[in-house]
C-alpha cells in the first residue's frame, strides 16, 4: 500500500493546513482535523491522477515518523 506523511498546522484562528512534502505544491485545509485529513486524501489522489494522466510516476515515499519536541529552554523573550 502507498502512503504520503501529510503535516497538519493548527491556525490560529481555526481550523487546519495541510501539506504534503513528497508531493511539492500540494496543499488543502480543512475546519477540523478530520475533515483537513479527508480533503488531503482526496488532494493527493488528484494529485496523483494529474501525474498519471502526464505520463509520470508519483514519487514513493517511505514510510516516515515525526515528534513535536518541546524546548522550554528556547522560550522567546528570555
């Protein structure tokens, strides 16, 4: 099976960005997080089919992890 690391930024004002870093320019957004995950399937079919439909091949990805590391030491202003 086929995958793609999306990463999900939280807007201040609500709802979600999502990117796809294997896939340049492929970009959606959604209210909540499962509705931004669910416009990002559906971004990178299209995607995917738009390559296709040129004669390319999608980049495979490998399977990556990613962690949020906190760093109270690197606080702004101090």
């Amino acid at each position: 099976m086929r995958g793609y690391t999306v990463v999900l930024e939280q807007e201040k004002d609500g709802g979600f960005v999502v990117s796809v870093p294997a896939l340049p320019g492929c970009f959606t957004q959604g209210e909540s997080r499962s509705e931004a995950v669910k416009n990002a399937r559906e971004a990178i079919a299209a995607y995917i089919e738009e390559l296709r439909g040129r004669g390319e091949e999608p980049p495979l990805e490998l399977k990556t992890e990613t962690e949020y590391l906190e760093l109270p030491e690197l606080e702004y202003g101090t």
